[in-house]
C-alpha cells in the first residue's frame, strides 16, 4: 500500500473524504493498454517552475530518476502514466512584469530545451501535429510548450512571434492578474473581456498557428477570443463550473460554443476547481501562505512545509479520480467528446487528488471512465486524438492567413491609446 505524496492511500479512509478505492486490476490493465495505443496529451504541466526554484540544475534534479519526494514529474513516473505528449508551461507569475516577465519566460523556454536535449531517448521537442505524431511511433514523449500568461508579450506583437519561433505553440490570454489587454477571471474586471489590443493578439496568433488558451481568463474574455479566433481554442486546464462553481472554470454557454469553434477543454484535477468543498479549504491556506511571507503558490520545500502544517492542523476534503470523471461526464454531456482533453496541472498546485497524486496516475482516471462505459473510441478522443487535431487545425488556420496577410504591426499604444506602462 503506497501512500501518495497527499497523504492519502489506496483503500484509505481520510478524517475529511471517503475512502479512495483503487481501480479493478481488470480496469487498471486495460486502460494501460489503452494508453499504450493512444497515449495521454496533458495540456499543462509546470515542471519548468519547479525547476527555477533550484536554479535549473538539472544535475540536482535528474528527470531519469524518481523525483516524487520533490515534485510530481519525472521520466519513470511520465512513462508509467502513459504520457504521449506534454505541453510545458513556461509559466511566469502574473506579478513578474515588463522586460522582467519576458526575460523569466525565456528561462523557461530555454530550461525545457536543455531537458529535452538531455533525455533524447525519451523525449522530443514538437513544433507541429505531425511531431506529436512522429514521437508517438518512435516510443517518445513529444514536448510542446505554452506560455501562461499575456503578460510574458509585455503588449508586443513582436515578442509574441519570438515566442513562436522558440517553440511555443500556445498562449494563456492571463494568468491570475488582467493584462493592460485581457481580464482575468481572478481580477476585476478591465477591458470588458479583450481590449482592440487584445483582439489583435488573437488575430496574430492564429496568423501564426499559436493556439489561444482560454484557461484563467474571465468568461466575458472567453467569449470575445471565440468571436474573434479563426482557429479553434483551447482551455489547457480547466473544468466545468456547473459541476464546482470556481471562476477558474468554464460555464455551460461557453462549452456549448465549443463545437462550432472546433476547441478543446482540457480538464485539470486541481482539487480547487473541481470539489466544491475543496473552495473555502484553499483560500483558507492562501491566506495562512500569506501570513508566513510566503506566495500562495509557492511550492518550494518551505512552502510545503508550511502547507502540510496546516493540512495537518486543518484535514483537507479530498478530491479524486471519481471527481476528475464527475467533471468530464458533465462537459462531454455539454460539448461532446471530440472537445475534451485532459491537463492536469502537476507541479503547479500543492495538493492534488488523492489517487492521481502524480503523472503515473492517468491509469486510474481512465480506469474510472471505463468503469462509468465511456468507449474505447471516445478514450482515444479525450487522451490523444483531440489534442493533435487541435493543433493541426490552428496550423491550416495559420497556412491560410499567412497567404493573406503579414505581420501584424500594430501597437498596444495606437489601438488602445494609451501606454502600456
């Protein structure tokens, strides 16, 4: 019996949720070869982060070796998971601003070129849908990237193509503070959904075949990006707010809009988002982060020493795999299942659910899909098929409008008048 790094083992019962029950050994072996055929794509994933906080050595943390007391990645782990494709955020924190933000992006992008250059026998870097393609038959791990956040563009369109010429194939409109450009769905509100800016840098990125994710952002954001996107959207991490009403999450009018645009909603398992019980829980520990002089996400060992200190004062409500299928069953029901995707979000929460605690544990989520009828066909869909499609479409979106027109030259200053500073 193993007890995962949330304290919570199979067949345990916890002081504040039920018992987590492993899956059939019938399901679990099934769904391995499941995923052995049609491997999970995970829209975010935010080891580079995780690994800024030592300094990017990645002698300290070799990924080829078990890394579960530091953090929820590494190869051994991914390969048991069944990970076909990873996007790797390059994530920089909504309070990083200016040439600061775009410099600490650049960091990330650079650290997840050195990893995948270090582990060629198991990882391969993915520009395009026929790289992921490639990587699947060859038996490696195709690596994307997303930045999470406009504010690693610093309102420059220019800065944005240079993010597409070094690998980055989405972009996050915000993270958890608006953008001069696009509101978040954390902050007050802005610019009423997107600026004039703001639909710009969505008409760029579909120029250059960089999908535009619409996690984080506010629904009235979302619902402008979809007006204005030629190519089809993502949601790299998020659930379904009906199921937990988080602002973090899709409502229902947005994932209707889904097939029409032709996206993909990737659901996470941040417990946060998909337990409503997990809501207040959370915010109570940001606040005890807060009081130690600590950010709210910081996961560094001090930072968890001071969020397992507090779970241990307050027992935390557990999410799990069941939950993570809860939310699924609801979107597939709403958008249908050509517009699911999974993204998990390892390494950039604290606490996960308690039988998906790392990126071995997708088995067990399929296992539970399985177990509630969903098809072969369909598990292919949600794991690989609507990942690659996606992205394949934005590059055919992209062929299109690089035929029609040039980069786009405007400016954050001419389209909305005024400084960016």
């Amino acid at each position: 019996m193993t007890v995962s790094r949330e304290g919570a083992s199979d067949g345990q019962q916890s002081e504040s949720g039920p018992a987590v029950v492993a899956p059939a050994p019938e399901l679990l072996a099934r769904a391995r070869e499941l995923l052995a055929e049609y491997p999970v794509v995970d829209g975010h994933n935010d080891l580079p982060w995780a690994l800024r906080e030592i300094g990017y050595d990645l002698d300290e943390r070799d990924l080829a070796t078990d890394l579960s007391a530091h953090q929820h990645t590494d190869i051994p782990r991914m390969r048991a998971g069944g990970l076909g494709a990873q996007f790797w955020s390059v994530f920089v924190r909504s309070d990083y601003a200016g040439d600061q933000a775009v410099s600490a992006t650049l960091e990330q992008i650079d650290v997840v070129r050195r990893f995948v250059d270090r582990y060629p026998d198991d990882l391969r870097l993915a520009l395009t849908a026929d790289d992921m393609e490639a990587a699947r038959a060859e038996g490696r791990i195709a690596s994307l990237m997303g930045a999470e956040g406009g504010h690693s563009i610093d309102c420059s369109l220019g800065t944005l193509r240079a993010l597409y010429e070094l690998g980055v194939r989405y972009m996050t409109l915000t993270h958890n503070d608006n953008v001069p450009w696009a509101d978040s769905a954390t902050d007050d509100p802005g610019v009423g959904g997107l600026s004039p800016f703001g639909h710009e840098v969505v008409r760029e990125m579909n120029r250059l075949g960089m999908l535009v994710d619409l996690s984080h952002v506010a629904p009235t954001t979302m619902r402008a990006a979809l007006r204005t996107s030629e190519a089809p959207v993502i949601f790299s991490h998020s659930s379904a707010r009906s199921v937990c009403d988080h602002v973090r999450n899709i409502p229902d009018g947005v994932l209707e809009q889904l097939p029409a645009n032709g996206g993909v909603a990737m659901v996470t398992f941040v417990p946060k988002f998909i337990l409503p019980e997990a809501i207040e829980w959370t915010l109570a520990a940001d606040a005890n982060m807060s009081a130690n002089g600590l950010h709210p996400l910081d996961t560094s060992a001090e930072g968890m020493r001071v969020q397992r200190a507090f779970e241990a004062a307050n027992p935390r409500p557990l999410a799990t795999a069941k939950t993570v299928a809860d939310h699924l069953d609801h979107m597939r029901e709403v958008a249908g299942v050509d517009h699911l995707g999974i993204g998990g979000d390892y390494d950039g929460v604290a606490f996960t659910p308690a039988d998906l605690a790392d990126v071995s544990g997708y088995p067990t989520l399929i296992a539970e899909l399985l177990d509630r009828g969903w098809s072969d066909a369909d598990l292919a869909k949600l794991t690989w098929k609507n990942a690659v499609r996606v992205l394949r479409a934005a590059e055919d979106v992209s062929r299109d409008l690089r035929a029609r027109r040039g980069p786009s030259i405007a400016t954050f200053e001419a389209l909305d008048g005024k400084s960016r500073r």
